[in-house]
C-alpha cells in the first residue's frame, strides 16, 4: 500500500471520530455565521438611549463595545450577515465588566441608520433576532459622537 492509499484509508475514519467527540462534547455557545463587509457607516461612537437609560457604542472594524456608564460595558466581535432584510448583526460577547459570565453568548439584532441615527433593535432571549423596530423595550436610538479634538492652541513659556 503507498503512502497516498494509506492517507485515504486513515483519513476518514480519524475525521468522523474527531466530528463525533465534538457532538458529544456539545456546543453551548453558536458561532456567528459568516459575514458581509461592515459598512463605513457604522464605524465610529455613537451616543444614546436604550431601554436602561444613556448609553454609547464604540464601533472600530468588527469590534464593538457597548457601554452603560463607566461600570458596565461589553466588548465584541461581530457580524453582519448578507441578505437580510432588515438587516441583522450578530455580536459575539469577547469580555465584559461582569466577569466571565456571558462570555461566548451571541447577541443577536437587526439594525438601520437613517438621517445619522443608528437604530438596533435587539432579541429578547429568542434564537432569532427580531423582525422589526417595534417593540419599544428592545430599542437603541444612538445618534453618531463628535470625534474629541485636540487642542491646536500653542502654550507659552
């Protein structure tokens, strides 16, 4: 038997034992599905209000951290899916000021920008994100931050 023959005999049955210790393992946390680009438009902070009161999101890349206060943020990794409509992201949870408890949970919204206000709505504890912008307790109307100038004034000696 050559060696290329004894890959192909090999091979398989390594890679079905591998695929079965992973089902067995089980798998509580989804990964976000494969994403389209990001667009430009999202990039940068926004300021707002969501159900809890005032909050900002930071968006750089497929990063996002969500802010409650100085005290309580989140930080994630995201996706936009293609061909949704309305459109949906799915975020990742990577750290948070809580500690590890919801690390790996995926949150999922649908979002739109119209007139420089960035609207998400976000799931309520389904496996779905929710199909509109209707519910008002899930809500998030943030409209684009000012960048922080820095001063050009010379100071004197």
């Amino acid at each position: 038997m050559t060696r290329n023959e004894s890959c192909r005999v090999a091979v398989p049955p390594l890679l079905f034992s591998c695929l079965l210790l992973f089902l067995q393992a089980g798998c509580a946390k989804a990964p976000p599905p494969p994403g389209g680009p990001i667009p430009d438009s999202l990039q940068g902070d926004w300021e707002g209000e969501g159900p809890s009161g005032e909050i900002s999101i930071t968006i750089k890349g497929n990063t996002l951290r969500y802010a409650e206060g100085p005290d309580s943020w989140y930080e994630t990794t995201f996706a936009i899916p293609v061909d949704t409509d309305p459109q949906q992201l799915h975020a990742t949870i990577t750290d948070s000021s809580s500690g590890t408890s919801g690390i790996g949970d995926v949150i999922k919204a649908i979002f739109k920008i119209e007139d420089g206000t960035l609207t998400l709505a976000v799931e309520g504890g389904g496996d779905s994100p929710p199909t509109s912008f209707t519910d008002d307790s899930s809500l998030y109307i943030l409209k684009k931050g000012q960048p922080q100038e820095e001063s050009t004034e010379a100071t004197t000696p």
